[in-house]
C-alpha cells in the first residue's frame, strides 16, 4: 500500500494542474466568495422627505445619515417623487417626517413617521427595515420609542458581520468541492490512459488499492484544510471562540469523507469528463445550496430539508460554526459527529465493494 502510495504522490507531483487544482484553487474560492458573498448592507440609498424643517427632523434625518448603513439619495418635497426613486431602484428605502414633528416632541407627544422599504430583495428588506427601526429607537427623544422598551442582545456575533459567518461555512463548502474532483479525476485518468490495467495485474487486494489512493488525497485534502484555516483566522480575522484542535480533529474525519466520495465515483464511471461532472453534481452544487452555507436549513421545504440531511456539507457547516461562533464543544455537536463518521465509514465502505479487480 505504501508503495502504491508513492507512486500516487509521484504522479500528483509531476502533473502541474493537479498541484494548481490541490493548492491554489481552495485559497482562490476562499477569497472569491469570502469578499463578494455579504448579506450586510451599508451605504443603501435613502430619500428623505422632511416637511416639518425643524430641527427636530434634521437630527433625525442626520441620525440616519451619520450612519454607514445608508447614504443620502435626494430630498423632494413629493412622496410621489421619493416613490418614483423606489420604482426606479434608485433608493431602496424612504424616511417621511410629517408636518409637526417637533412641535409633538417638544410637547412629549407621540411623533409618528413613515419609514418605507423597498421590498424587491426580501433579505435585503428586513435588513433595512431592521436597521431603521434602530435608528429610531436610539433617537435622543423617547417619544420614538415603543411603550415596551426592548432591548436586544446579540450572541455570537454581536457585530453581526456577515463575514463571519460565511467563512467557516466556506470551509465546508471548499473542502467539499476539490479533493473529491481531485480524487475522481486520478482514477478515471487511469482508467483511460489504460495504466490501471497495471494495478488489476497486481496482488494488490481491493481494500488495498482503496487505502492506497486514499492516503495521498487526504494528505493533499489536510493540507487544504490548513491553508484555508490559516487564511481564515489570519487574513480574515475570524474570531475563534471553541477550540481549533476539535476544528481540525474533525476536519480531518471530513476530508477523509469527501476524498472517500471521490473514490466512489471513480468507481462508476470511466472518464475524466464524466467524473468531472458527476462530482460536480453530487458535491459541489449540493453543498453550495443546500448545506445550510447560505440559506438555513429550516427555511427549506421538507423535501429539500430530507435532501440536505443526506449531505455531509450540512454536519461539517453545522460542526464548523459551531466552534468558530459559539465555542460548542463534543457534547452540543456529538450528533453531527456521529453522523459525519458514519457517513465516511459507509461511503469509503462502499466504495471498496464497488472497485472491480479485474484484468482488462
């Protein structure tokens, strides 16, 4: 098996795309989607209709401006106009200050205003809306404020950057996009090039050949885990709340998992280009949308609830914020550990049984 072994590694070493594929590619996606996936919003266009003019609705209207959620879009004297702007998708949100604002304040009465919200993008939306009704609630005068004083605390992720809680989904994700391409596209190579005709000729024993080419993957599939780890905490600034030892412990269980997927597909198709985009299928696509990555589990139908407890993305997702973000340990986790090493053991399991030794 060691010798076996070896010869992988020294066919990983010689071929300049697979070490591209293996190294780069991971820290490549790690920055794309690390940068352009956010679901904060700054900087969104408010239009602002004041017809009071009192100082009152200018530290109001400053109260929201002074803000890096919104940016000034205009101020007409018409809701017809601010309308318009919303219509055109040049203002996404709308702060209307009635006539007599501050002559209510200044009488500790209860000064209503009109906070509109483009509602297109839904996520966005409740963002805003969420954003807004802040602002008002921290306004100096609490006649703003609602008869039930709230007051809210954040875990986790008191700042609420997106950021952090994208990139330790992204290690799941990444992890599950390349070493099972890697790994299906070394045996099926094989299989057109005709040089696994060498191994069926070989006393290797089936379990034998599996263990053999699974070592290198992992070994390549580890070292992506560190790199993505490292460029997580250290250039991203994640913060680490559970202990990075369990994080990598049970990162490695999850590369041996998606390495052991990529085995099992090698094992049903023939090609390099079939194995390509049956990866892709099964482990790409899957754990982008319905891993918990971006859209939460409990959101989705039923169906689709079912189809993502059939993913291991959605434990590792699940596993991987839990340290980063809440600082769970084993016992708030042991079930998806338990199911992430079941799963591994069955598909590597599998994968042996369907491997054919047979001469040509």
């Amino acid at each position: 098996m060691l010798a076996f072994a070896h010869k992988e590694v020294l066919e990983i070493v010689r071929d300049p795309i697979t070490v591209w594929i293996a190294l780069f590619m991971p820290l490549v996606m790690l920055f794309l989607f690390g940068y352009a996936l956010s679901f904060d919003v700054e900087n969104a266009p408010l239009v602002i209709v004041d017809h009071d003019k009192s100082a009152a609705s200018r530290a109001l209207s400053n109260q929201f401006l002074n803000t890096r959620y919104f940016q000034f879009a205009g101020a007409p004297e018409d809701e017809r106009v601010a309308e318009h702007a919303l219509m055109q998708g040049t203002a996404r949100a709308v702060l209307s200050i009635p006539p007599g604002f501050g002559r209510r304040l200044s009488r500790g009465e209860a000064a209503p205003v009109e906070f509109l919200v483009d509602g297109t993008y839904a996520s966005t939306a409740s963002i805003l809306s969420a954003y807004g009704r802040a602002i008002m609630y921290a306004f100096p005068n609490g006649t703003l404020q609602m008869p039930v004083q709230p007051e809210v605390r954040v875990w986790y992720n008191p700042q609420l950057r997106s950021r952090d809680f994208i990139v330790p989904g992204l290690f799941a994700v990444i992890l599950m996009a390349f070493p099972p391409l890697l790994t299906a596209l070394a045996v099926a190579r094989e299989k057109e090039l005709g040089t696994i005709a060498q191994i069926y000729a070989s006393p290797l024993t089936k379990i034998e050949f599996i263990i053999g080419k699974l070592l290198p993957y992992v070994t390549i599939a580890a070292l992506q885990l560190a790199i993505v780890l490292a460029a997580g905490f250290l250039w991203f600034k994640t913060p680490m709340h559970g202990s990075l030892a369990l994080l990598a412990a049970l990162g490695l269980v999850y590369v041996v998992c998606t390495v052991s997927i990529g085995l099992l597909v090698s094992t049903l198709v023939r090609t390099q280009v079939a194995a390509m985009l049956v990866t892709l299928i099964v482990t790409l696509m899957p754990s982008f949308l319905f891993s918990g990555f971006v859209y939460p589990v409990f959101t989705m139908p039923e169906f689709f609830q079912g189809y993502s407890a059939r993913i291991p993305t959605m434990y590792f997702v699940n596993i991987s914020r839990g340290i980063v973000m809440r600082g769970s340990g084993v016992a708030e986790l042991w079930t998806n550990v338990v199911v992430l090493v079941v799963y591994t053991a069955v598909v590597l399991a599998l994968a042996t049984w369907l491997f054919k030794k047979r001469i040509a």
